[in-house]
C-alpha cells in the first residue's frame, strides 16, 4: 500500500485539454468550397459585345440561312385565299300563316340565344355534307389528301377508301377551313373559308351560306312535319269520338221521341200553336155567348126593323111587312073587310109574318150552334193543350240529357275541326321557305394570298429571326467559354 502511494505521488499529472484552444483552432482554418460550386460569371454589356463581334460571322450565315428559308417556303408553299360572306341572320321568320308553327320571340335575349344557335348551325356536320355532296369534294385531292385524312399504321394494310370514308375526310378538312362569328350588335354573321385556289375559296363560301340556308329552311320544314304528323295520328281519335258523339245524340232522340226544327222541339212548337189556337177559340166563344145571350134575352118584334135580329133577308121581309101593312091599312080604312084586294093583301100580310118568323127561328138557330161549335173547339183544345203540356214536360226532362250529349258532341265536333284545319295548314308549311335569311355580301375572289405572306415579308422575318438565333448562339458560346476560364481560375 505505501509503495503505491508512493508511486503516485512521484508520478507527474498530465494537463487537461482546453475547450478555448480547440474553438480558437478550428476558427483560425479557412472555410473550404464545395466541389461542384456553380455560379454564373459577371457580364457586362461590352462582354456582350465582344462575343458578338468575335463571332459576326456566325450572325451573317444565320441571317442568310434564316433568309433563305424564307423566300423557300414562301415560294414552295401551298398558298391559301380567304373569302368573306356576311348573312344576316333576323330572328324573326316571315308570317306566312296566321297562325304559325313557331311562335316570334321578341326578347332580345331570346333572339340573340337563336341567332348563335343558327350560328352553330353554320358549321354542323349536315351542312358540311350538303357543301361536301354539292361540290364533290370528296374526289377533290385538296381535301382528301394525305394531309386532310392523316397517316396511320392501319392505312397501310386497309384497302381502298369507301366514299364515307372520303366524305368524312372532306368534312373534316372543310371543318378546319371555315369559320363564322356574329358581329357584335347586330344579326349579321360573318363567313370565312380558305382554299389553295381563289375560285374554289368562293364556291365553298358561297355553298355553305346556301347550304346553311336550306338546312335552316329544312329544319323548319321538319319540325312542321312531325307536329303535322302528330295532328294527323290524332285526326283519326278525334274523328271518331265526333261520329260516336253524334251517334248518342241520334240515337237518345231516336229513343225519346225527341224531334226538333230549327234548334227548337216539335212538341214545344206544337204546344205553342195550340195555344195561340186556344186563345182564338176562346175569343169566338166569348163573342158566340155573347151574340146568343143578346139574341135570346129579349123577343123583339118580328116586324120591328130596329129589333135586334139583323140580317140581310130579314130587313127585306120586314121591309115587304112594312108596305104591305101600309096597304092594308090603306085598304081597311076606304073598302070593307070582304074587298077581295083586301083579302089578298091580309093574306100577303101573313105570309111575310110567317117567313119573318121563319128567318128569326134560324138565326136563333144558327147563334146556337155557332156557341156549341165554340165551346166544342175549345174543349178539344183544352185537350191537345193538356196532352201537349204532359209531352212537353217529359221532352224538357229529356231535353236536359240532350242539352248534355249536344253539348259534347258541339265540343268534339269543334275540337275535331280544329285540329283538322291546323293540320292542313301545317302539312301545308312545310312547303313554304319562311326563312328571313339573305346574304348580304357576297364572297369575291381575292386580290391576294392570306397565307404564307408575300415572300419579302418572309425573307424579312427570316433575316431578322436568322440575326437573332445567330445573336443567341454567340452570346451563348462566349458564355461558356467565360464559365470555363471562372471556373479554372477558381481550381487554381
């Protein structure tokens, strides 16, 4: 134990390392660059320019080639002429009918919804085919070349192409060669179409606005087609609910015994007449009693001339009475009873007492039977007039029903008529063209070619896009050449 105590006691300490040495150490190192470190060297504008002076030949053959390729396609390019037709387009078709198909809109939001509807319609696929089909231009090379139908791996093992497949490939070509747009405020549509030869630009612009045209007319033409078609399938249902309507109204007549004239019923008529007869039988009853009434209320003197009994021959045997009675009192008064003259008057005296007497029984007589014959009449009329009143009760209940089946017969009947004129006058639309579409101008060849530019203009553009590609590659290439020397400079 001691000697190890000793041991280290005598052993000398070793001194620790301090923290402030080694911060000091590392400090005092520079810091070392990663190696790949990229940075873009310092330019400035008369670097710029010595690079491109120094390569100004580059510049000079890039313009040129630049140039060259210019004036190549222009001159070996296929050239395109543009056309220009303007239609208009009015929303509101002409009034051909009074009452038409389709209705006119005059919103104005509606009708500029229509005109860019009609606008679409320019470019469908039916008017594409009518253009196609009216010009044969699916054996045109220009619209189903190469380029209009494309390559495809599939081409090279089908075989020939169908004519749908030309008509296709000339629709899809011709798609990609007009183009329409409405002028702001206005109705008027302004067509476009481009071709490698001016004529053929102006037939195609032309065809289209007329194909565009004829499909609008033939949409309308449709449209009225099918609601006539429509009409006409229901003709058939309406005709015969009108016929059995008209059957019930016959046949419940026929059944009640119903007749009528002039809208009105037999029966109601008849009891009408019978009672203006009644009414008339009735006076000459009243004047019948009454005539007899006076003639049997007082014996008047049947040689009287005032008496109440008058006619016509008894005024005249009255009349006789009157001078014969002035002879015989003439006669009595001067000769004495037994003067033959006398006699004989007497007894003309008598004679016309009895004819008198004779003609007033018969007047009587004739009063009397005259007031029976009225009161006869009247009674029978009181008996039609009863019969006809029981008859035109039961028609009137009758009646009601028959109010109801004409009714509804009137209904149908109307409801046929109508629809069997509507459908004349649509089936008759369908010929019109009530279309209110013009072409306002026409397209004309044009002076120029809209594509490519005018060759100069190409080898222009091609000298200045030549410059600066050139430009591009000498400030590119001495831009390398500069990152290269930095970076030289950096490993040294």
């Amino acid at each position: 134990m001691y000697k190890l105590r000793d041991a280290s006691g005598k052993a000398q300490p070793v001194a620790p390392i301090k923290e402030p040495v080694v911060e000091s150490r590392v400090r005092s190192e520079p810091p070392r660059k990663p190696a790949y470190a990229f940075s873009l060297p310092q330019i400035d504008v008369s670097s710029l320019i010595s690079w491109l002076l120094a390569r100004w030949h580059w510049i000079l053959i890039a313009a040129v080639i630049g140039a060259l390729v210019g004036i190549g396609y222009g001159m070996s390019a296929k050239p395109r002429y543009t056309v220009y037709t303007d239609i208009l387009v009015p929303p509101a078709n002409l009034q051909v009918l009074p009452n038409d198909v389709y209705l006119q809109n005059q919103q104005s939001d509606s009708q500029l919804l229509d005109v860019e509807s009609k606008l679409l319609v320019l470019t469908s696929g039916n008017v594409l085919r009518r253009v196609v089909n009216e010009l044969g231009l699916a054996n045109d090379p220009e619209f189903v070349g190469t380029g209009a139908s494309g390559f495809s791996l599939g081409s090279l093992f089908s075989s020939k192409p169908t004519v749908a497949d030309k008509t296709l490939a000339a629709m899809r070509s011709l798609s990609e060669r007009i183009s329409a747009r409405r002028q702001e405020r206005s109705y008027m549509i302004t067509i476009s179409a481009w071709a490698n030869n001016p004529d053929t630009a102006v037939k195609v612009a032309d065809t289209l606005a007329k194909a565009f045209e004829e499909e609008v007319a033939q949409a309308e033409a449709d449209g009225a087609g099918r609601a006539a078609a429509a009409l006409t399938e229901r003709l058939a249902e309406l005709k015969k609910g009108a016929s059995e309507a008209e059957a019930k109204v016959a046949e419940f007549k026929r059944d009640n015994g119903l007749q009528t004239t002039s809208g009105e019923l037999i029966s109601s008529q008849s009891m009408a007449q019978i009672n203006i007869k009644l009414v008339d039988a009735n006076a000459r009853l009243v004047e019948a009693q009454s005539r007899y009434n006076e003639l049997t209320a007082s014996k008047p003197n049947q040689s009287n001339p005032s008496g109440t009994l008058q006619s016509p021959t008894l005024t005249g045997l009255r009349s006789q009475y009157a001078a014969v009675k002035q002879t015989v009192d003439s006669m009595s008064m001067t000769y004495g009873s037994r003067y033959p003259g006398l006699i004989r008057a007497r007894s003309q005296l008598g004679g016309l007492e009895q004819q008198i007497s004779q003609e007033t029984g018969r007047i009587l007589r004739a009063a009397q039977v005259d007031l029976e014959q009225a009161k006869s009449v009247v009674d029978a009329l009181k008996q039609q007039a009863a019969s006809a009143r029981s008859s035109v009760s039961m028609d009137n209940d009758a009646q009601v029903r028959l109010s109801d089946l004409e009714r509804d017969m009137a209904t149908k009947i109307a409801i046929y008529q109508t629809f069997l004129t509507r459908a004349g006058e649509t089936t008759e639309r369908q010929q019109l063209n009530s279309t209110n579409i013009r072409v306002i101008s026409s397209a004309v060849p044009p002076l120029r070619r809209s594509w490519p530019p005018r060759t100069a203009l190409l080898a222009a553009g091609g000298t200045f896009a030549g410059l600066g590609i050139g430009a591009f590659l000498a400030i590119g290439v001495g831009l390398l050449g500069a990152m290269r020397n930095d970076r030289k400079t950096q490993k040294a």
